[in-house]
C-alpha cells in the first residue's frame, strides 16, 4: 500500500505551505508494519524555525536528509553534488 503524508501550514487569502511526501507501508519483523520513504527530495530548512523544532524532529529530518543524499548522490553531476550538499546538511 502507497500513502501520502501532506502535513501544511495556510493563512486564509495570504499563502500555504505544504510538505507531501509519499511512502510505501511495508512489514517489519514480527509483523509490524512501517512506513518506507518513496519521496527523495530535500526539505527547504529555510523555511523552519529552529527553535520551534524538537529533537525528535530535528532528528528525523537529517535522518531524512541523510537518505536523501546517500540515493541521489550517485546520480548527479559535481554541481548537482555541490547544491545537494548545501540543502542536505544536518539542521
């Protein structure tokens, strides 16, 4: 099964702010079940407010970020490489 996770922030007839990202429900041992990141885009870090963010948050998206990096690395060019570096680093 595929879901999408569109958490947002919108202010009526100003703007909106909307992170989707869409993950696979795949099983874990002992039955669980888990989500598996489909999405490999970075997260705009610009955009958040530091000290709003908890550690477990924080934690997840350079855990995030780290994934995100790793995958796409080999597949860009120095320049592509050099962009990815800058919007990845750890938060």
């Amino acid at each position: 099964m595929v879901v999408s996770i569109e958490p947002g922030y919108y202010e009526a007839e100003r703007f909106g702010i909307r992170i989707e990202n869409v993950f696979e429900i795949v099983e874990k041992v002992g039955g669980f079940l888990a989500f598996r990141n489909m999405t490999l885009g970075p997260i705009q870090a610009e955009m958040l407010i530091p000290a709003r963010i908890s550690g477990v948050e924080r934690a997840w998206l350079n855990a995030y970020h780290d994934e995100v990096s790793r995958k796409l690395w080999p597949l860009l060019s120095r320049q592509a490489r050099h962009w990815l570096s800058s919007v990845t680093a750890p938060v």
